[in-house]
C-alpha cells in the first residue's frame, strides 16, 4: 500500500465540505471588503524566499533542481510571490490594489500538532498606500473574516515596529544590527536578546527599556505611557478599527514579527484555545518590492492560517450544516430504470441535486443508501408511478409518501 | 527582476474572477450530481505514478529526492492520488462513491499554446459499480459541467476499450503484447502500430479489421455493423445518457486511451476551435487500485482540462459578467472620515460589498478612482451629510444623486 507522504493531509468528503464552507466564507467577506483575487504558482525560483528572508530559509523548504538545472522550490508563503506578480504585471492597476490570495503553502519540518508540511493560507495585501486607514482595512478584514467564521475566542493584538526600533536606535543600534536583537524579542527570548543589546554597547536602562516596552500590552490606555509618533499612529488605526464596528482588540508592543521588510504596524490573532501553536493569523506594513527590483512601495499584509483556525473554530464547537442532497431516485423494476434517469436529468437541470441507483439495487436497499448519503427525499419511480406519469416522492425523516406528477416534482423540491 | 518559472502563469484580478467563476459552476454541478469532493497532496511518493504508468513517465514530470531522500513529485494527474487515498481511508463508505476533486498538476515539457508545466484538472471518480449506468452517470457529470458552461461547439466520442482488445486477442495477441499496440492506435500512428501487428503474428485481414474499427465514428447507428457485447454496452450507455438529455454525443472507436488500466468504455471531448490542442476532456471505466496494493475495484472516471476548456469558452465568446463592488464610500472632509468607516462597516456586516477612500483622496480623485474598481455606487460622507446622519448616494453610471439616511442605505443598495 503506497502511503500519502509525511506531514501532508488528504481530505475526505466529510472534511472538504467544512473546508470549502469557510475557504467559500473568507472569500466571499474578501469581496465584500473589496478586495480582488490573484494567484501565483505552487513552485518559484528559490532565490525570491532567500531574498525576502535570508539563505537560511533554505533550510526549512522543499527546495530542489528541476530538469533544467534551475534552483526551485515549492512555495513557503505567499506574500513574496504576489509581490513579484505585481512587480511584473500589476504595477499600471489603480492604487491602492487591494488583492487577496488562497492556496497551499509547504515547508519542510518535523510535522506535529497544528503544523503540516503542506498547509493553506489565506491571505490579503494593500498595494501603494501609507495610511493608517490602509492598516486598519487589512487588519479590518482578517477582523470580518473571522467574526464572519463564528469564532469567539480570540484577540487582535497591535503593534508597531517603529517603537522598538526607535528606541534601539536612540541607544545607537540600528539598521543591520537591530534585526537579530528583534528577532530573539520576537520568540520572547528575553536573556538572549538583552546579551545581545549588551554587546551592541546598549547601557542597562536602554535595555530594560527595550525589554519593558515589549511587555506593554492591553486595552488602548496602556499607550498613555508611550511617546512619539508611533504611539499616536496606533490609536488612530484602532480609532478606525471601533469605527468600523471591530471589538477584540489589544494593543501589545511585544508584536515584533522578526523579519527586516515590516516597517511599522504589526498585528497578530491568537486563539487560546489551541495551545503552543496558538497564532492564527499575522502581519503588518511592509516594503518588499524594492528587495525584488520593483520600485519601492507601501504595503500592508496578512495571512491566516486556514489550517489552525479551523481547529480554533472545531475547538470552540462551532455548528456546521451539511448539505446531503435533495433527491434520491430510485427505479423500481428494470423498464422504470430509464425513466429515472430522465427524473433524475430533469431534477439536475433544474438545480435540484439528485442522484439515481446505478447499481441495480431492490428498493431497500436503494433506500439504505439514499439515507447513508443524507438524501432529504427518494423519488420512487415503478410501474403504477410508469403508467400515471408520476413518481412517489418519500420523506426520508419522516417516512411520508405521495404521489406527484413527474412535472411537478422540481418546482415541489425547490421549496 | 525575479520571473515566475518558465511554463507557469499568475493569475490577476480580472482573470482570477473568470476561473473562480467556472471553477465554482463546476463544482456546483458535481454537487447537483450527488458528487463530494475530495483533495490530496500537490506531492507523492514518484512509486505512485511509475507504478500507474510506468517508469518511463519519471522523465515528464517534476520529480525530486526531499531532504529525506525520498522520491517525491508534484502529482501529474489525480487519479492516482485519489485511488490511493480510497484504499487507505476510504474503503468502508457507502458504495458507489462518487468524488470529485480541482486542483493543479504538474508536468515537466516543453511550455507551448494551450500546454503549462502547472495546470489545472476538475475530475471525478465512480468507485464501486460496473454498469453502464455507472458510465453513463460520470459521462453526464462531463456533459452536465460542459453544457452549464455555455460551450456550443464540442462532440462527447464514447468508445470501448474491449473492442479491440477483443480483437487482437482473436487474432492472437493479448495482454502486455496488445499494449504497446493500443498505445500506437491511440496516437493515431497506423503505420507503427499496424507494424507491431504484423511483428506479433496478425495476419493482413486481422490488422486491416483492427484499423477499420478504429475508424467507425459517428452516430450512434454506425454500431449496427459492430458485433459483441461491447457494442451493446456502449448502446446501453448511449441510451441513458439520451434519458438524461444529453445530446452532442458520438460514437467513436478510435478512442484508446493508451493506458494499462483502462478496462471497458473510454470516452474524449474536443472542442474543434482549439486546433492541435483540442482535447478537453477524456475518461473511462477501469481497474486502478490492485495495482496500488488494494482490491479490485470497478471504477469509472474522467477529468477535463481546466485551462483549455476556458481557452474554448473565450474562443467561443461566451458572456461573462463580472461582479464589480456596489458601494464606495468617500469622505469630503477629515471630520467625516471616522463617519465613512463607519458606514463602510455597516455595509459590509449587511452583506453589501463596499470600499472605502484609504489614501485620503479629494472627492474628484476618489470618484475617478470608484469608476476605475466599477463601483456601482459612490457614498458620500461630508458636513452636511454628517449633520442629518445621512449620505448621497451618487449612482456612478448616470450621475444621479440623491440624500439617504445612514441606516437605510444597506436596504437600498441591497435591492
């Protein structure tokens, strides 16, 4: 028996119709907000993730050779990929270009709970505007998305990059040399980050400064304690943020997103309920273009991992219908067979769902069938349904049957 | 500049609406079939596909070791994939299972018209019953899918595999030895395949007998001079399919499908306006998943080249009539900016798609803006507005203007 490689998933019947439920919700609140769909291929030359994250990365992602020698890699996240696509092709659009994108990311790791190799994400960028408004509208959208999945329990935590970087920077660290200190203070690894202030000639106030800021977090008021521009540029995209009807929100300054193209506010959703791998759903405002030879340009993103929040929305027992179908028909005697077949035809073109036996199954166990695939009604067609040019039509909760003229029967399903 | 990889393509805004569009018509009419979707890796272990097709097809598609050291490729079809996942979760579900499943596939060829490295596959499977109703059932999905597209100009050619199996086996030549032959017979190359008949032993009548059969096409009446059971069973498929209301159907027993595992009625779909290229859809019954390690299972599948069947669409001009977004919402001064977000809220929670100035636009730039994202309506938000709790509603195609108040304006854009 071939196995499905480690670490990936396949997804049955069952799982498919939650999945493509909530894929079909994001996409629609997406929409709603006005932005518009792209997408980029499954695999990229290696070079554009070694760009935006160093050539560590390699380590972590499904990198290979293809025929031709070149050096390429299944996709890590999608962010870099609609950067390249817009550099190429999307830079004459109207601005801002507000695009969002959906689809599997891979990334070579030892799998474990709520970490797959191949996974899916959501997720949105605005093109080519600086305002605090834009932030509010991307982070506004990963807000609608998930109120619109039903979860509950979950926090928008906001930052911005500028603070702490400010701060390094006063106390005489900054561009190059910044990055690591930020990144041991993005995994909250306190000790490491302070020897490395340290050695960056950083005096013990300037340290505990860096080290309290990042532990600022809670409702809005917590910024009353926090000077410059940075601070004030919070609030109003939180000011934006309540006026659009968003609640669910936190201020939380230790937001630091490791990585050297975030360029002020950051954002990240947690849902507590899944434990270690808690975070659902992260970004912030960017400039990445210029790394890929574009023109330099503002931009705010985010992603949500599909994957996790639907443990999240599992967690939390959020109630999910599903479809079945509507009609189950089912021929009694072998000469009633092709008339089912234009029942079932008719039904179909009509909108209906139906299904017919192919089989060739007694009526019992047709009906056993019909059940075990959450068919609402079977439609019996015999020699008696033959004659009058109409069909049984069953209740399959309750058991109930009547006789309907075959013409009748979509406009009676459709109700 | 960083290209996107040879034979790949991005999708933009417009074009993404075009195949999110069919994609979902399509997926609506395997639901109204009483198919449910499945999905799968985009990689798997390289032993799927060579055991499927042989260890000749590792030199057509994106083969690589993982860090691992395990062959892995990105999938070149998925039939394979979803046989494998039948046998390891999926044997104990009701039968027949009907599955569907869109994706991308890979392969590794020359990029040309109408041929992409990364592609895009709808397909379904039936697992579990050997009846013509079982054919007939996934040749309508194909014709169903086919017909809600609005594609005029394409021919549904139904064969049978046993035909000429039965033939060459007559005539001496079974099994392993026939392959190659149905394999050059598919390809239409006569002189070659009437060569390896000579080579195994068929005398002059048999092979003229053999090239003869694959040249019966037409209606269905060309089965008249066809002996067998196959004949009859291709004529039972034919009927039913006709109950269901489909037309556009041939009969054509040239169709080989060059492939092992292909066991009784195979069936193709050729839209003529893609020249060379013209092939959107093929399948047939056959007998996948013993070879895989699982029992043997009659199964009947297809799958239609996604990005070929748009190519016909566009050909053939049919309408599409983009979605666009109802409402953007423009504030005339700063004070009434927290007021536009407001309403940019209230609209998107009641289910109206809206947008909102987030560059702090003047009200001529962000009208000209409204028109370039085909916003039906602009809401303005300015003094006046703010002091009567109302909004204009301009209508962008005929310039009209009117006074709304704030909390009537989801019901009126909702009409």
């Amino acid at each position: 028996m071939i196995q499905r490689p480690r670490g990936t998933r396949d997804f049955g019947p069952e799982e498919m119709e939650v999945r493509r439920h909530f894929e079909d919700m994001m996409r629609k609140e997406a929409a709603l907000h006005g932005f518009r769909e792209v997408a980029t291929p499954i695999f990229e030359h290696t070079e554009l993730f070694t760009l935006k994250s160093g050539p560590g990365v390699v380590e972590e992602i499904y990198a290979f050779q293809d025929k031709g020698g070149r050096e390429i890699c299944l996709r890590p996240e999608l962010t870099a990929s609609v950067m390249r696509f817009f550099i190429s092709d999307l830079t004459n659009l109207p601005r801002p270009l507000k695009l969002f994108y959906f689809g599997q990311c891979f990334r070579y790791e030892r799998p474990q709970a709520g970490r797959y190799r191949e996974f899916f994400q959501f997720g949105a960028e605005i093109i080519g505007s600086p305002t605090p408004e834009t932030d509010a509208e991307a982070i506004g959208l990963a807000a609608a998305i998930l109120e619109r999945t039903g979860l509950r329990d979950y926090r928008i935590r906001i930052g911005h990059i500028g603070i702490l970087r400010e701060m390094l920077a006063r106390a005489g660290v900054s561009g190059d040399a910044a990055l690591p200190i930020l990144q041991r203070l993005d995994k909250k690894e306190y000790p490491e980050a302070e020897a490395l202030m340290a050695q960056a000639g950083m005096g013990r106030e300037a340290i505990d400064g860096v080290i309290a800021t990042t532990q600022v977090t809670g409702p809005i008021t917590v910024l009353d304690g926090v000077q410059g521009p940075a601070g004030a540029y919070i609030r109003e995209v939180y000011d934006i943020l309540q006026a659009m009807g968003f609640s669910n929100l936190s201020v939380d300054l230790g937001v630091v997103r490791g990585l050297a193209y975030y360029t002020g506010m950051v954002f990240e959703v947690d849902a507590p309920k899944l434990g270690a791998e808690k975070q659902i759903c992260g970004g912030g405002s960017y400039s990445l273009s210029e790394l890929f030879g574009g023109e330099k340009v503002f931009s705010t993103g985010f992603a949500i991992g599909f994957d996790r929040t639907l443990l999240a929305i599992q967690a939390e027992g959020v109630e999910f219908v599903r479809p079945g179908i509507t009609a189950y028909v089912v021929p009694v005697t072998d000469s009633a067979r092709m008339r089912a077949f234009q029942v079932v035809g008719m039904l179909r073109r009509a909108g209906v769902s139906a299904d017919v036996d192919i089989m060739r199954r007694g009526v019992g166990k047709s009906l056993r069938y019909a059940s075990s695939i959450n068919a609402k009604y079977a439609v019996i067609v015999g020699e008696k349904e033959l004659e009058s040019d109409s069909v049984t039509l069953r209740d399959m909760a309750s058991g109930e049957q009547s006789l309907v003229r075959a013409e009748e029967l979509p406009k009676r399903l459709k109700e």
